[in-house]
C-alpha cells in the first residue's frame, strides 16, 4: 500500500490541494516529530494530551502510568484522534489575512490495544529510547518489573490517516503586491541544543565536557 483509503474522515475538505494520503510522506512526519496530541471523549468532556509517541511500521505507540485517565477510556473502547504538527515556517504576507504557516501535519483515528505481553512491552519501550536518543539506551538502566507495571504501552493502527502540507512563500491579493511592506517565510526549525548537565552529575562525575 502507497497510499492510504480516503474515508468520510480523513477526506481534507478544505486547502485539498495541501492533503496527502501517501504513506511514506505520513510516516515521515510521523517519525521526524516528537509529540503527538492524544484526543478522545472522556466521560461527559473532551480530552486532549500531549505525548512522546513512535512508529514501527504500520502502528503508532504512546506510553504513559497506568493511572492515566485518558488512556482507561481509550481501553474502555473510545476512540481517539491523534494528530502530529510540525512547523516549518511563518509565512509573512503583505496583508494581516494572508499571514499563514508553512507546517507539516497528520491525523490519525484509531482505537487502542494495550501490549500486555511484557517482553513485547520492553522492546517497543526500548525502540522508543532509540527514537528519541539512539546512543543512550546501551548505557542506562532499564525498566523494573514495577516500573513496567506502573507502565502502559498502547498501539494505534495506522489504517484512517490523512497529512496535510502547506509550502512556498504567501498568496497575496493582487493589488497587495504593490504595497511596500516585506513579504517572505521566516523558517522555523526542530534542532537539539548542546546538553545541560544534571548538578548532580556535576557533584558526583565532574562537567561532561
């Protein structure tokens, strides 16, 4: 599959030329962003969190407590609407109503499985470590068996998806044109910065560099 079904849903109804149903282009959004926002109706209001999420293949994970309220009424059978945002720019019009963004995003509809089994649970865990700092999983202590517990790992499958994509510089009016104000996208990039040392690694290791 390249692409994924377009549903009453996932169909963009407006900006269509800005949708996408190609998965790899999904799939990279997916894996390029950090956080999702996890949404669902939970009891007699709406919910919406924000997680670290990751993909492998065809499924999108999220790890929280046990506890967690939204995740019990995901369990419960509610389903959810995920979305990813990345932002790539700010896109500066000649006019105040043509001011936009330059974004990469996706929404996903899915219902939860729980992984219950715990040899599974601590692999996805681990390729989540990955994801997110691929070097550092050798090094620290994994989860303990009341850690893993306390954890809950849920699955969501990548089946209801549709990305939307906006790119290139502002649309103004034609008679804006002429107007002597700069127009132009101020680009907006996701990078790491240089690490901060825990004090305590400080007191007990010395600087790390």
């Amino acid at each position: 599959m390249t692409t994924y079904p377009i549903t009453p849903r996932t169909k963009v109804k407006r900006g269509q030329q800005r949708a996408s149903y190609d998965v790899e282009l999904v799939h990279n959004i997916l894996d390029e962003a950090y956080i999702c926002h996890v949404g669902a109706k939970m009891a007699d209001r709406p919910m919406v969190q924000p997680t670290v999420h990751w993909r492998v293949e065809d499924k999108l994970y999220i790890h929280g407590s046990s506890k967690n309220g939204l995740f019990q009424t995901l369990l419960a059978g509610e389903e959810a609407c995920i979305t990813v945002t990345i932002l790539d720019g700010l896109v500066m019009a000649r006019s105040s109503f043509h001011h936009s963004a330059n974004y990469r995003c996706v929404m996903i509809f899915a219902k939860a499985t729980k992984i219950e089994e715990e040899s599974e649970k601590l692999r996805l865990l681990d390729l989540m470590m990955e994801k997110i700092t691929p070097d550092r999983l050798k090094d620290v202590r994994g989860p303990n068996p009341q850690e893993l517990k306390a954890t809950t790992v849920l699955a969501f499958d990548l089946k209801e998806v549709s990305a939307k994509v906006r790119t290139g510089p502002p649309v103004d009016d034609d008679e804006d044109y002429a107007l002597p104000v700069w127009a132009g996208v101020i680009p907006v990039d996701q990078k790491l910065g240089k690490p901060v040392d825990d004090p305590r690694w400080v007191e007990d290791h010395g600087r790390k560099d």
